[in-house]
C-alpha cells in the first residue's frame, strides 16, 4: 500500500464500496486507489465491479477482502517473474495463440453439438455395451432393494409397522406408506430400483459390519438409539465382484455411449470440413 490508508481506513473504504455494491449503485465509487504495487493500482472501482449483487453486506465484505488479498499476491509473483525469467521465458505469445485456438475449436465443436446433434441411445445398444463389457460392471460395494424406515421412539404402533415393513403384501405396503406418512422421519421404498448398501449406512446409529456374512444371514434388520427405531427389510441383494445389475448401471452405459458417439461426431466433422477444403480447393499443398 502506499500509505494512504490504515488498517481502520481501508476498511472504512471496503464498506463504502460494499454499501455501494449492495445497493447496486456506483455513483460514489471512483478510480482512487486502494492498492498500489510498483506500477499496478488496484482501485475502489475495480472492487465495486467484482462484487456479485446477489451477495449480502457481510458476504461482500469477505469478498472484496478475499480479492484484494488475492490481487496483491498475484501482483507479487508477477512482479517477481518479470524479474527474474529470460526474455525467452516470458514470451507466452505462441502459448496464447495455441490456447486461443483451442478455445475456439472447442467452442465451436460445442455449438454444433447443440444445433445439429441430438444422439438416440436404444435399449438394444445399452444391452449389446453391457454384455461385451460386462468385466467392466462388476460391483464395488454390495448393493440391496427393499424397504427402510426411521421412526421416532414415540411413534405409535410399533409392533404393526413390525409386520407392515417385512411384508410383501401390496395392500401392506399401502397401509406402511399411510403410516410412514404420519410417523416417519424417513421412509424409502426401493423395491424397484438399488441401492448401495453404504446408503442405508450412512442414516444408522451403527453402521452395518461384515456386510456380505449380514446379507446372506439376514432378512429384516431394526435398531435403536435414544432417539430413534431403524428397520430395514432387504428384498434382494448383490455383493461385491458379483456382476452389477443392468438397471443399476444403464445410467452410466448411456453415459459411456453418449461420450463416444459424441467423439464420433466430432472425429466425422473434421473429416468433412477437410474433404470440402480439398474439394473447394482452400488446401494447397507444396
């Protein structure tokens, strides 16, 4: 800083400028510096820009601290590049152009991926992917479909909604969500799709050990702490190294293909751009 304000008096400074930002209003913010590195100068003005509106005054505050800390610093190692690195070193200009021109590239293989190309991923091409690669789904961690429920320890009729979470009665799984809608504090029915194991974990007192010797063991699972009852029904289960489920991995299939058939497209794109070059002639070759 060039001492023209203290501590207290930049401060009072970064609140003007933050009132300023907070009521989107830049009329009192000027160019005067708050700043000063050798020649680079940071100024209120430059804070007031940085600022997002949508924070509030306590927010702003630690932003525009947090950017003027950031900015001396970065004008710090800068100044001590500029010292200290050949001529050489410091010219970036070819590093510049080649970023540019990968940026460009990539912007503009994008707008035609939103303009011109909407991929259709079938069932049959899921399925096909999934049988050659099925090395590549095998589970990591077990994974179950069933029913979990938290109740409060004052939640009423326990020993009916003992009977209701272990049945596969459809008129009982009506009547466990009628309950569960009332009482619960958590309620999952996933009879119809997986789940990993660790996410039921996550939500018990104590978390579920040797898990392959629990699943081949055990059916119906409750427990308790001072607060809450747990129960868990287990419907099926796969354990690890057990080949995954198709429906449990069609969403990261889907992704896989999507992925290729966009390098497909792009990989096609500029093999057509080089043909029409050679056709209109805009190639020359020596």
């Amino acid at each position: 800083m060039n001492g023209k304000y203290s501590a207290a008096g930049l401060a009072a400074v970064l609140l003007v400028v933050v009132m300023a930002a907070c009521n989107n209003s830049g009329s009192s913010i000027n160019d005067d510096p708050l700043v000063r590195i050798n020649e680079k100068v940071l100024t209120k003005g430059m804070i007031y820009q940085a600022i997002p509106n949508s924070l509030s005054k306590d927010d702003s505050t630690i932003f525009a601290q947090d950017y003027i800390n950031r900015w001396i610093r970065s004008e710090l190692l800068i100044s001590k590049a500029e010292l200290n690195l050949t001529p050489e070193e410091k010219d970036v200009a070819q590093l510049l152009e080649e970023y540019r021109r990968s940026l460009l590239i990539h912007q503009y293989q994008q707008k035609l991926l939103e303009q011109k190309y909407s991929p259709l991923i079938t069932s049959s091409e899921i399925r096909n992917y999934y049988n050659d690669m099925e090395d590549n789904f095998k589970l990591a961690d077990p994974i179950i479909k069933g029913v979990f429920v938290i109740v409060p320890q004052s939640a009423p009729n326990i020993n009916s909604l003992n009977e209701l979470y272990r049945s596969d009665d459809s008129e009982d799984l009506v009547k466990l969500e009628a309950y569960c809608f009332q009482n619960a504090k958590k309620y999952e029915v996933f009879l119809d799709h997986w789940l990993v194991i660790d996410d039921i974990n996550k939500f018990l007192p104590e978390p579920i050990n040797r898990v392959e010797r629990f699943l081949r063991n055990n059916t119906y699972y409750h427990t308790t702490d001072s607060l809450y009852q747990y129960f868990l029904s287990i419907k099926e289960y796969k354990l690890n190294n057990e080949l995954a489920p198709l429906e449990f991995v069609e969403g990261k299939i889907k992704a896989i293909l999507l992925n290729k058939k966009r390098l497909e497209f792009i990989k096609q794109l500029e093999s057509d751009l080089y043909e029409e070059a050679l056709k209109n002639k805009s190639i020359t070759f020596y």
